[in-house]
C-alpha cells in the first residue's frame, strides 16, 4: 500500500476578513472537496510549505481533524496558491479520495541509461517530464521510467514506449514524445528560432506550473470550488 502522511485540519469561518486573521497567525485557508461535502478547512502553514514540493507529488494525506466528515479522510494536495511577493501560501485545495475509484494524475518520467547517440555527438533532450495516467489512489506511482539508452541521433521515445504497472491506464497520448537525441546544431537552429519568434515586448505564454505544483483529477473531472 502506498505510505500515508498525517495532515492536521482544522474548521474555518468563510470571508477574507477570516482568512487574513487566519494567515497573521500562520494558518492558511483552504477546502476539501471530492468525496465528501465541501469543508472550508484550515492548515499549519509550516505544514502546506513542507509538502507542497515535488518530493510530495501525489503523496497521500490522512486527516487528523475535529472536523468529524472530516478526521481520517485520505486526501492529495492538489493545488497551493503562492503570494507573488511574500512566496508564503495563501490557500490549499485538498483533493478528498474514494479509494476504490481511480483518480487522474501528472507522474514523473525519469530515464534510464545513456543514450547511444551522445557518444556520436548527440544531446539527450528531455521534451516532455510528466504525463496523465489514470489509476486506483494506493497504486500512484512515484514516477515511470523510459529507456534511452538505444537511442541514436535523430531517433526519439515516446509514451507508447513505456512499461506500465498492472493497474495503470495511460491518459497523454501515445505518440508523445518524452525524450529525443539531436545535434549540438540542432539545438542552437532551434534555440535561435524560439529567439527569434517572439519580438521583444511580445506578450509571452502563461507559465507551466512551478516544480512541487499538485495536479490531481478524478476519471472525470471535476471543478474545485471557488475560493473564498
């Protein structure tokens, strides 16, 4: 069974007036939802800083709470909301599970082994770092791991190319590419193009999400209350 961490939860009032009190006395806001009613919750602040990094990426949470609803309830940390100044947390989304349905949710790729190409010149570029796998909530893997180790210059890995664990269904699509052996020129062409595409002062893309940002789903999704 995958190992459980002890999250302490506590009730909290609605309104910012609430919130803000809560954050001066480093707490932070937050709500459960997903199997269970919605609970507006609050958290340690030392807590959510603590698991809200990749080391605890789809890391499952036990509650301790007075909150009955709410005390042993499994849950994954989905979302954490950063100030833009003060970098402290300023909300929390707990993902409540029913453990016997199967829930979606980003892994880690990690590869394996050198790739052939690299000693011919080539560089082992990473392209895609996760995917979306959809699986039973004690069956999270930590990561999936791909071989590079056959790759030659030009040649390149994809989804389909990984081994899952029994009970794993693959969500990204199978011609994803996740690794991929290019020329020392390739990269720089490539490098100078994306300089090139975007004028200075162009409006540039939102951001991916941060390294420690949580992403978990249900087989069918389901929308996060607001936050208040």
């Amino acid at each position: 069974m995958k190992q459980r961490h002890e999250l302490t939860v506590e009730a909290r009032q609605d309104g910012k007036h609430h919130c803000r009190a809560l954050r001066r006395e480093m707490k932070v806001p937050g709500v459960i939802y997903g199997a269970m009613n919605n609970v507006n919750i609050s958290l340690h602040e030392n807590d959510v800083i603590k698991f809200n990094s990749r080391k605890f990426d789809n890391a499952l949470f036990t509650l301790k709470s007075s909150i009955k609803e709410a005390n042993g309830k499994v849950v994954l940390l989905k979302s954490v909301d950063i100030h833009p100044l003060s970098r402290r947390p300023v909300h929390a989304d707990l993902y409540a599970l029913d453990l016997t349905k199967a829930v979606r949710v980003q892994v880690e790729i990690r590869t394996e082994g050198k790739a052939a190409g690299i000693s011919e010149g080539g560089l082992l570029s990473i392209v895609n770092r996760q995917v979306e796998i959809e699986v039973l909530p004690n069956d999270i893997p930590d990561s999936l791991v791909v071989d590079v180790s056959h790759l030659g210059v030009g040649e390149s890995v994809h989804v389909s190319d990984l081994k899952l664990p029994a009970g794993v269904k693959m969500i990204s699509s199978a011609d994803l590419t996740l690794a991929v052996v290019t020329t020392i020129e390739e990269e720089a062409a490539a490098a100078t193009d994306s300089a090139t595409a975007a004028p200075a002062g162009a409006a540039t893309p939102a951001a991916t999400p941060a390294a420690g940002a949580k992403a978990a789903a249900p087989a069918k999704d389901a929308k996060a209350p607001a936050k208040k």
